[in-house]
C-alpha cells in the first residue's frame, strides 16, 4: 500500500552512530521470558521448600499456593532471582515504552498524541512501581510494598486499556495482520486480566471474612493470572514490533524496519 510503503521509506537507513541494533523479536521474548521464568521459579520453589511457611495465613487453615508477595519477596533464594529479573527487565521495558510513544506518533492521528503519551507515562509508572514493590518487600517494608503495588494495578490496568483504545479507535494507518492479531489479543487480555482482578479481590475479601479452606489459594491463583495475562499484554508488542529493530543511539531510542 502507497501510504505504508511511504511510512516503511522513513526508517529504511540506519543511523551510522548506532550503539546498539537489537531485532525486536528477539528483545520482546527475552524481556517477558526474564520476570516469567523468574515468578514460575518462585512459586514452584516455595511450595517444593517453604510451604508451610508461604501458604500460612492469620486463619490458620490449609491453604496449598502462596501469594505472590509471599512467594517473591519472603524468603531466599526466591528474593534475590525475582529481584534480579526485575533489575535485568528494567531497562528493556523503558525502551518498549519510548519505543510505543515513536509508534503511536507514527501510527495514530496526530491528535491522539497527548494520549499517546499519558499511555507512555502509565507504562513508566507502572514498571517502577514493579521495581519497588519487588524490592522493598511485604515482610520488610509492608506501607511501601503495598503503595508501588496499588500503584502498579491502577497504572497497569489503564495502560493496557488505553493502549488498547489508541490502536483501535485512534488509528490514521491500515493495520498489517501482525498488527490486527496483537489487537485482538490485546482485548482479550484486558477482559481477562479485568476479571481476574475482580476474582481475586472477591476471594481476598472472603477469605478475611470467613477463614474458610483453600479460600485464599483460590485468591492466589487468580492473583497468578494477573501477573501472567499483564506479562502476556506486554508481550504483544512483539506483533505490534517484529519486522523492526529497537535501536539505541546518541539521538536516542528509535524503531527501524530490518533489512
């Protein structure tokens, strides 16, 4: 198409000056497969060595899955292999968000930039608010764990709406398939994660109330398929992305198409 072929001639030559040129393919999958393989260690950990100790609650009854603040942040060497995913991940994911803000200005209506760029802001907050939720823990510092935890929910939540809302509605570019397939699953995970959010606030509030078995364990499954379906959300970026290189350079971060 005439106005995408237009679109691709803009990014056709590689700065000289270029620091580093990564496919972005190959970034996206390493920057979800870092905290993934990171939380599945952590949960699979605590239960195999520390389950008593993770799966206890004020209620005293069984329970068979820990929370995630339990199963992250409580005990060794679980701490330190989330933490250190979270600090590998940093860097690459405030590159994605530069990298979104470049997209959308390329993509959208020119009026829908000021949106572009609160949906790039939510994106920031929300990976510093991981940041300090992971490493000032529940057990070690509960006033600011809970605060970056709250905060990184509420921004991670209007994020993936938002960013959804801008590519569906907002767009001045026909979509290419990779493009159609990661808004569609953009949707579905913002349905889904919306609904485990509200699970799991369902299941927390009875289990306070009640005490009741495997209650709390339910909540931390649905706790589970938050995190999960926010780390797929962010992982669609590799529709939205793979046929570009993420280029870091002295005039800054840029996407460019791959020779």
């Amino acid at each position: 198409m005439a106005s995408e072929a237009r679109y691709k001639l803009l990014y056709d030559d590689f700065e000289p000056s270029a620091c580093i040129n990564i496919p972005f393919g190959k970034l996206a999958w390493a920057t979800v497969a870092l905290p993934l393989l990171a939380f599945v260690f952590c949960v699979i950990y605590s239960i195999i060595y520390n389950f008593e100790s993770t799966t206890f609650s004020h209620c005293h009854v069984y329970n068979f899955l820990p929370s995630i603040s339990s199963a992250i942040g409580n005990f060794s060497p679980q701490r330190e292999v989330w933490q250190l995913a979270v600090a590998l991940h940093a860097l690459p994911r405030f590159c994605v968000a530069i990298a979104y803000l470049q997209y959308h200005r390329e993509v959208l209506f020119p009026w829908a930039f000021y949106l572009s760029s609160f949906a790039c802001f939510l994106n920031v907050v929300e990976n510093f608010a991981l940041i300090i939720l992971s490493f000032w823990t529940s057990s070690e510092n509960y006033p600011i764990h809970k605060t970056a935890f709250i905060t990184f929910i509420i921004t991670s939540e209007f994020y993936m709406m938002l960013a959804w809302a801008l590519n569906k509605r907002c767009r001045r570019h026909q979509r290419n398939l990779a493009e159609t397939k990661s808004l569609k699953w953009k949707k579905r995970l913002v349905v889904f994660n919306i609904s485990c959010i509200v699970t799991a606030t369902y299941f927390f509030i009875r289990h306070n109330m009640w005490c009741e078995k495997f209650v709390y364990s339910a909540f931390a499954f649905f706790e589970y398929m938050v995190v999960l379906s926010n780390m797929a959300f962010h992982m669609t970026a590799y529709l939205d992305f793979k046929e570009r290189n993420l280029v870091v350079s002295k005039s800054g971060v840029s996407l460019r198409y791959d020779r």
